[in-house]
C-alpha cells in the first residue's frame, strides 16, 4: 500500500492561491491516493471556501497570454498552446479583451488552458464577457477548480509532464529525417499513473480506435461497438507512458476517438474490467495535441485533456 501522502499549506498554494483553501486542504490530509485528494478538493472549494477566497485564487493567475518571467512554470505550461498559437493582431485582442473582462467582473479571466490556442480562448472569453457578474463568478470558480484538479494530479505524480530534452531532440531528428511531419510525437498520446501506489502504471494495455460510422456519430442512445476501427495498439513501460498509438501526422483527423485501457489485466483485483475515454476532435483542432492519461487505482479512475 502506498504511503498516505501529506500536503502542508504551501503544497497547496502551488496548486490553488487561497489561503483558506490550502489550509483546509492541509488540515484534510494526509490523503491515502489522488482520487481522495480530488474529492476533498472539489469538497472544500464548493463548499467551505467563500467568495473572497475564490476571488484570491484567481489573483494568483496570471492573464492569459502574459510572458512575464514572474509566470510560474505551471502557468507556463497551461498556457503554453495558446501563447504558442497566438499571432500578434491574436496577442493584442487578447490583451485588449482580458483588460474589457477586468474591467466589468473586477478579477482575471479564468479559464483552464491546458491545451487551448489562443483564438479558442478568446472566443471563450468573449463568449463569457456578456455574462452577468454572478453567472461568471460561478464560471470562473468552475475554471479555477479544473486547475486545482490538473495541478492536483501533477503534484502527486512524480513524473515529468513533458519529455525530456534529450529524448525530445532525438525524436525531432528521426521525425525530420523522415521527412514525416514537422510534429515531434504522434497528435494523441497518453500514460498512466497508478494513484493507488503513487507510480507509473507499467504493462497496461491500450488501444486507440476511431468511428468510422459516418452515418452517426457516437453517443448515449448509439453505442454500437461496429463503428469503432483500431489505430493502434501498445503497452505502457516503466515510465507508464504508451507507445506509439497512431502516425506521426501534422493534422489528425478530426472526428471521434476511444481510447481503452485493460484495466483488469493490471489489476485483477478491482473494480473496472477496463477503462474506455471517448473523445472528440473538432475541425478547427486538427493540428493540436491530444494527450488524454489515465490515473487510475482500483476502485475509481480520473482524467483530462493535457497538452
């Protein structure tokens, strides 16, 4: 059994920038796995922490699009597809719609931008501009938690969110030396981490599968299994990272995808036969990253669209 994991306040604040907050989360702990911590996260930002709170963990963001070297790394990497995307016409209406948002609702635009470029978040936040102050306020508190969660997930895991450089540079050599694609990992990626032990899930199984139904889509009432074609097949390493599930292509095709994992090889134990994430790309995300982890441990699972 992993051991139960302690968060003292400073921890927290890393994850969430109020006070009462991080210190409800600490005096909660120690939390014998993730999905425990996300539960009484979700718990005491909905319920024991007010307004003023919310409104302090919003100040400890930065506006979207900022590159001021006080930016924390965290921030960076959630924003890092939207600064990365953004033209500079798209940086300056950003600019000019994030000081429009504080100027109505008086605290900055929040919104989890893992993995969203810059004009998908722009559209959102004008989406969000017509709002009445106290619908936003909810919006914002909803965003803000969605950040709580992943930064939750990255404290806990021990494993590094993005390649290293060496092993980064090597695969941009081959990719590039193929003549392939300018994209340095296949558009939709994934790994595993056991919650339940705190480590990466070696040996699990994954199949990546499209729909290739186009008479219908995928839904509640439309779960015929016939429509799915596999793309590919791996298992996770030591690392709890899959291997290469689908090409290496500068634009996926847009459309609906299931990812699944053999849950019960890995853990004969628990509850879940195995795991299954249907997601959709659009068409204006072609040319994005999808990478969608499993965190796993017997009796419950999580997971979210990183980048």
């Amino acid at each position: 059994m992993a051991t139960p994991t302690t968060l003292t306040v400073e921890d927290v604040l890393r994850v969430n920038g109020s006070h009462r907050f991080a210190a409800a989360m600490a005096a909660a702990s120690p939390f014998s796995s993730l999905a425990d911590a996300l539960l009484a996260a979700r718990r005491i930002w909905l319920n024991e922490v007010d307004v003023n709170g919310w409104l302090e963990a919003f100040a400890a963001h930065p506006a979207i699009g900022t590159t001021s070297p006080s930016v924390s790394k965290w921030s960076k990497e959630e924003q890092s597809a939207a600064i990365s995307t953004a033209t500079d016409s798209t940086a300056q209406e950003l600019a000019e719609w994030n000081a429009k948002y504080r100027e109505k609702f008086g605290f900055v635009f929040m919104i989890c931008a893992s993995g969203r470029t810059a004009p998908e978040v722009l559209a959102e936040l004008k989406r969000r501009y017509v709002n009445r102050p106290i619908v936003e306020l909810e919006a914002a508190a909803q965003e803000e938690l969605k950040i709580t969660e992943l930064r939750l997930a990255k404290l806990f895991s021990s494993e590094p969110t993005i390649p290293s450089t060496t092993t980064e540079s090597l695969n941009v050599q081959s990719d590039k030396a193929a003549g392939s694609s300018n994209r340095s990992r296949p558009p939709i990626t994934t790994h595993v981490l056991d919650v339940a032990r705190g480590s990466p899930a070696s040996g699990i199984e994954v199949h990546l599968e499209m729909w290739k139904d186009v008479s219908a889509p995928p839904s509640f009432s439309n779960k015929d299994f016939n429509g799915w074609a596999t793309l590919g097949s791996s298992v996770t390493n030591n690392d709890g990272r899959s291997g290469q599930l689908m090409d290496i292509v500068d634009n996926v095709a847009p459309g609906f995808y299931r990812i699944s994992f053999n849950t019960s090889k890995y853990a004969p134990a628990g509850f879940f036969p195995y795991v299954s994430i249907i997601f959709e790309i659009k068409e204006n995300q072609t040319a994005e990253h999808f990478h969608v982890p499993l965190l796993h441990s017997p009796f419950s699972f999580t997971t979210y669209r990183g980048s």
